[in-house]
C-alpha cells in the first residue's frame, strides 16, 4: 500500500509552521515524522519496483 507521500508532506509542513510559532519543539518532533514517512514510502517504492 502506498500512501500520498506529497499530500501528507503538504498537511505535516503546513502543521509544523503553526507549531514553529507555538511550540518549537513539537514542530522538531514533527519534522522526524515527516523524516520517518518519508523513508518508509521510498522502502515501499523500493519493493514494489522490484
């Protein structure tokens, strides 16, 4: 199952810059999320071109 890797990055990044103005350190655990979806879908993309 491949997940919308662009749309969740859209949300996650519109949601860390509110998180910057409120709560630095949230939008820096937001941004590992983002990090870790991100390297779990490129391992999806991986496997399914193989």
């Amino acid at each position: 199952m491949k997940i919308d890797i662009e749309e969740i990055n859209e949300i996650i990044n519109k949601e860390i810059e509110f998180a910057k103005q409120v709560n630095p350190v949230m939008a820096l655990g937001m941004e590992q999320i983002r990090r870790v979806l991100n390297e779990y879908n490129y391992e999806l993309d991986k496997k399914a071109d193989k």
